[in-house]
C-alpha cells in the first residue's frame, strides 16, 4: 500500500470515528431495531411467547352445542377467546380492538344437527375479520371448522340434541326403498343413543366422544445440522446491518459531493493523486468500516442474543467482505451520478429503502408474491441476506455462500466501474 493510500484512509477512518454520534448510530441502530424485529419474529428459537389471536364469540342461541363450541375454542392455546353481543363485536372488529368476531345464530344447535343427517339447509355462522388480518381469520376459521365437526357429532351421538334430531328426522322419513338406508342409519344411531343414555358413563366410547381429526402431526424443524434451532434475531440483526450500512454509504457518497461542493477536488487534483488512487482510498475506507460494523453487530448479537454462525465461519466472513466491497461500490456510484448533495441525499435513501426491502431485509423474501420473489434475484441485498441466513441458522456450509460472494463481488464491480467512468473532479465537468 502506498504511502498517500494509506494517508488518505487513515484520514478517512479518523473522520468517521470523531463523530460519536455517527459512530453511534452505526453500531447501536442496528442492534436496537434488529433486537426489536427479531423478537416480533419469533425469538430465539421461537421461544418467544406467540401472541393469541382475539376473538369475540357472540353465542345467540345459547344452545348445549354452542356452549360447547365456545368452550371449545377458548381452550385453544392459539386464540384469546371472550363472550360477547353481536352488535358489539362487530364494532370491536371494526375499530380493530378484536381481530375476529364468530357469530352463532339461533338455532344452530337444532339446524346443525338436522343438517348433518339429512340434506337440510345449513345454518350459518358469521366470522367478522378485520381485513388487515386475513391470515388470522383463515386460522381461526380453521378452528372453529374442527370444534364445530367434533361438538356436533358428539352430541348427535349421544347428547340430548341428538336424540331429539334423530326422532325428528325418523318421523320425516318416509317409507319407500329409496329412504331405507337413510332410516336404518338413524334407527341405528337412535338405538345408540339409548343405550348410551342408560350405560354408564365409562362405556361411552367411540363416537359418544364426537368426530375428531384422524391423524396427528409430528412436527420438525430442518435445518442444515441436527439441533440447530431457528433464530429469529439472527435474520433481523442481518437485515438491520444491512440498511444501516447502506446508509453509512451514502454518507460516503454525499460526503464526496460535498467536497467536490466545496472545491477541494481542485486541491487533490493540483496534488499528484490520481482518480484512482482517491477512489480507491474511500472504497477501501469504507469497505474496513462496514466490516467492522458488521463483526461488531453480530459478536454482540453472538453474546446477547444467542446468534452463531451455525454454517461456514469462512463462508460468513466472505460475505461480510463482499457486502462490505459492494457498500463501498454503491457510495462511490453516489457519488459519481449525483450532482448536489441535498438531492443526491434524498434519492439515494430512497434507492436504498427499496434495495432493502425487496432484498428481504425487513420481512423474509419467502413472503414475497413468487414473480417478485424471482425479481430480487437481481437485487444485491437479497444475496446478502439469504447468504447471512445460511450461514447462520441454517447452518449452511462454504458453498453455499459461493453464490451470494459472487453476486456480491459482481454487483461491486458493475458500481465501481460506472462510477470510474462517470466521475468528474469539479460538478461543471
């Protein structure tokens, strides 16, 4: 390294460490806000209490089978399950108070149990939702679809409702062949239903307990090495470094317009510095700044919140390195496309804010619609992101970091060409 190189990042690295303030925000911003977004999304492991969806039940039929619907639902462990009228459900789901409000009519009981043995019209239940919370209401309505099937044939099979049901619909059917195999089932249940009355409680078995899901799920999560769990701040505290460091390259590029403003590019041009030299003393300069951001937020990360680098160390620090080469690349660019530092600020935040986004920096990619999924693909924040996820929690090894290394590499040389060639020394030029 030549001796003005090396003077020329040294100066650039003690202005960047003068500013407390500056530095400051470099460091603690992302481990703030990523510390905030990883336990929104699910903690360390998923540790994290999981909020309960609110839901308002307004019972208008009071009858055995919906009681046993409400108690139902609020011992799922998923929902926050309250009692309350219709009209005030619905303006708690208006106002947003309540996610989901269910609404069982008069009569359910009876009508539910008339449908289920005959081809009797179907009461309806209404689920209010708050629109913002489609995904909620698509679990709740799940729920309720489970504790309705099992609450309504357990009382059909046992339950006074049910004996009532059968006898109403016996006495409606008629007697031609047609109808045989439909009253042999309900003589058949009537007679169950009798027996079940007069047996004790302890041979009520089969489906005096109701219909229930035949099956049940063992779930696993797979990641690249056995016993690694998901960590959720590891994605967010990556995401977060990744935006902030951004903007540290935007400092990097308004600071360059900034000096061109004040027409100390004359100056160095007067000197024996070539455009070279001076670009390349501010890229390296800012490429060691946004390294050691980088290993400072997540060794912090390591000690507080119980991120490691599950997958390759060497794979993690080379795309630490290449981000850092591919920030360094895009303040330059900054600095060679703008032409006054107050507008070259503002378009710059905003390129910046949608690099970051559609790289999946404030919410995973995989939520992405799948045509945008495949346009961040041409996003470089989208390569450092999925490359700091297999690195960390998957637990992925050195060739999977090939790829996002490459792109990263690449997306830096693409910038600082456009921005040797596009650079000028005096903003008239």
């Amino acid at each position: 390294m030549t001796i003005p190189l090396r003077a020329l990042i040294l100066k650039d690295l003690r202005l960047f460490f003068s500013d407390r303030r500056a530095v400051t925000m470099s460091f603690v911003a992302p481990l703030v806000i990523g510390a905030f977004f990883g336990y929104i999304f699910g903690g360390n492991g998923g540790k994290t209490e999981a909020s309960r969806i609110s839901v308002l039940v307004a019972d208008q039929d009071g009858s055995a089978i919906s009681r046993a619907i409400f108690a139902d639902l609020k011992a799922s462990q998923s929902l926050e399950v309250k009692a309350s009228a219709a009209d005030a459900a619905r303006e708690a789901v208006r106002k947003g108070t309540a996610t989901v409000a269910v609404v069982v009519p008069k009569d359910f009981g009876l009508d539910a149990g008339r449908a289920f043995f005959t081809p009797a019209t179907k009461p309806e239940i209404a689920v209010l939702y708050d629109p913002s919370h489609v995904a909620e209401q698509g679990m709740v309505q799940g729920i309720l679809t489970g504790s309705v099937m099992q609450v309504v044939s357990r009382e059909m099979f046992g339950g006074a409702t049910g004996q009532t049901v059968v006898k109403e619909s016996l006495r409606q059917i008629g007697g031609g062949d047609a109808q045989r195999p439909l009253r042999d089932l309900l003589q058949s249940v009537e007679r169950w239903n009798e027996r079940s009355q007069t047996a004790g409680a302890s041979e009520h078995t089969g489906l005096s307990a109701g219909i229930t899901i035949p099956y049940q799920i063992r779930e696993e999560a797979v990641t690249a090495r056995t016993g690694v769990q998901y960590n959720g701040y590891a994605h967010s505290f990556g995401g977060m470094s990744v935006q902030f460091i951004l903007f540290m390259g935007i400092d990097v590029g308004v600071g360059m317009l900034l000096m061109r403003q004040r027409g100390l590019w004359k100056r160095l041009r007067a000197a024996p510095i070539s455009r070279g030299l001076l670009l390349g003393s501010r890229a390296i300069s800012a490429a060691i700044t946004s390294m050691l951001i980088l290993l400072v937020v997540f060794g912090i990360a390591r000690i507080v919140f119980g991120v490691r680098i599950e997958g390759s160390m060497a794979g993690f620090l080379g795309i630490c390195l290449s981000f850092s080469l591919m920030t360094a690349a895009f303040g330059l660019l900054i600095a060679a496309l703008g032409k006054t530092p107050e507008a070259t600020r503002g378009l710059s935040i905003f390129v910046t804010l949608i690099m970051v986004m559609l790289g999946g920096a404030w919410v995973p990619a995989f939520i992405f619609p799948q045509w945008l999924r495949t346009v961040t693909m041409f996003v470089p924040t989208r390569w450092a992101m999925d490359g700091f996820d297999d690195m960390t929690w998957r637990g992925l090894g050195l060739s999977a970091a090939i790829g996002p290394i490459a792109a990263l590499l690449g997306a830096a040389i693409v910038f600082a060409g456009l921005a040797v060639s596009r650079f000028r020394w005096e903003a008239s030029d």
